[in-house]
C-alpha cells in the first residue's frame, strides 16, 4: 500500500530516530517492524529490499528507501519542512549535518568500551564547537533558518535532549537553546512525542547493542 509508511530498524534510537522524530513532527503515521534476528536481516536481503544491504529502510510511497540522510531529506522535502529556496535549503542542511555529526559520537558510546575519554571528547565538542552555533543562530529568531520551522529544529531538538541526557546542564550557558526546546516542547506533537509509550525510543541498552550485533554477526562494530 503506498499510503503507508513503515520503518525497519532495531527497537532503539540509532540511525532512525531522528526519522521517527521527523514523521512525528510532520503528524505522519507510521508503523516499524523492528530487527531482532539474524534471519530477519537475511530475508531484507534476500528480498533485495537493502540497496547497500544496510538499514534503516523506510517504506514509503512505493518506495523502499535507504541511507539515512537520503530518507530524512525526502520526509523534509515531502513535508514542507526543508525551506522555501535553495539558499535556506543549504542553511537547514549544514546545520542539519553538524548536528548528525555530533548526535553520531553519540549514537556509537554502546559500542565503544572506553567511553569516558569519548564522552570527555563529545562534552567539550558540544560546549565549544556546537553549542554556540545554535545559540547564535537562535538569538532572535524563533526557528533556525527562514522565520519557519524546520527538519534542522527537529534535530536540534532531538540533540540537545540526547546532550542534556548525558550532561545534565549543559545548557546552563545557551538560554536561547533553552527558550527553543521550551517553544519546541509546547508543539502539540512533539509534546505527545516526550510522553511515555510513544514511539520515541529509550536509551540504548545492552539488549539493543546486543540484538545489534548479533544481527550483523559481529563481536564490535567497525567504529571510525
Ligand atoms: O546513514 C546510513 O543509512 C548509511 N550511510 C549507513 C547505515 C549503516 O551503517 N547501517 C548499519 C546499521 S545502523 N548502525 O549503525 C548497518 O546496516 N550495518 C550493516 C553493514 O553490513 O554495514
């Protein structure tokens, strides 16, 4: 049916919940068919369903999409949340790439066995090259870029929750990024989303790096 939408991926944040996080904004439904075994994996790609045999996938609109970015671009674009031009479409997606950047070092601690010096790392990336950037883009404005809301809101959104996770306070010194998570917490969505037994995911787990790696076979993933 290509009315409907539905993600394939682990039962945990990682590379989709940034796209869950986008659909939710857009108050488009979906459903997820969550990866849990190895024969599961096996049977996406023998099915040919996996363009570069990874996921996420997303089914939509007929299609069987991969590569995240790709994914997450075509969502914005589709829901009007990508800019009015070219010129604000480079601005969401610059930001949009430096909060991907930062959100990844995250996305990789359940994998990682010593993770204070990357944690140590990631802090002082978010307080000194990151954080300030949003502040000052957000000082004044209500949205990043154009006056209107944005898939870059939603990651910023979603990054500096999955920071505040992990330092608590941290934004103690950006009061404008405080005031934009407080403005992008009224949006009816995006409240319903922060409530418990939506479809935002928990923090990953031992169960989720686990069903990880069994799924691809491995003893540790492949870490830059
Ligand atoms: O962003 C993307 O969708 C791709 N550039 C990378 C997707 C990716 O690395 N997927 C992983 C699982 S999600 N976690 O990191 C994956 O499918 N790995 C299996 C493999 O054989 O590469």
């Amino acid at each position: 049916m290509s009315g409907k939408i539905t993600l394939h991926y682990f039962n945990g944040r990682g590379k989709m919940e940034s796209i869950r996080w986008l659909l939710t904004v857009a108050e488009v439904e979906f459903d997820e068919i969550y990866l849990t075994t190895r024969e599961q994996y096996e049977q996406l790609l023998s099915d040919d369903d996996l363009l570069f045999q990874q996921v996420p996938l997303v089914e939509i609109d007929g299609m069987k999409l991969v590569q995240t970015k790709a994914i997450f671009n075509y969502i914005a674009e589709k829901y009007n949340l990508h800019g009015k031009d070219p010129k604000d479409r480079v601005m969401i997606n610059m930001y949009s790439e430096g909060l991907m950047d930062l959100m990844e070092m995250i996305m990789i601690l359940p994998f990682v066995s010593d993770t204070k010096p990357k944690l140590d790392n990631i802090q002082k990336k978010a307080n000194e090259r990151y954080l300030p950037v949003f502040e000052k883009a957000l000082a004044g404005p209500v949205y990043l870029v154009g006056g209107k809301l944005s898939c870059a809101d939603v990651l910023l959104m979603e990054c500096t929750l999955m920071l505040e996770e992990k330092f608590t306070g941290i934004l103690a010194d950006f009061p404008n990024i405080k005031s934009f998570q407080g403005r992008m917490t009224r949006i009816p969505a995006i409240s319903r989303f922060l409530q418990p037994g939506s479809k935002r995911k928990p923090q990953p787990d031992e169960i989720y790096s686990k069903t990880v790696l069994e799924v691809f076979k491995m003893t540790s993933l492949p870490l830059p």
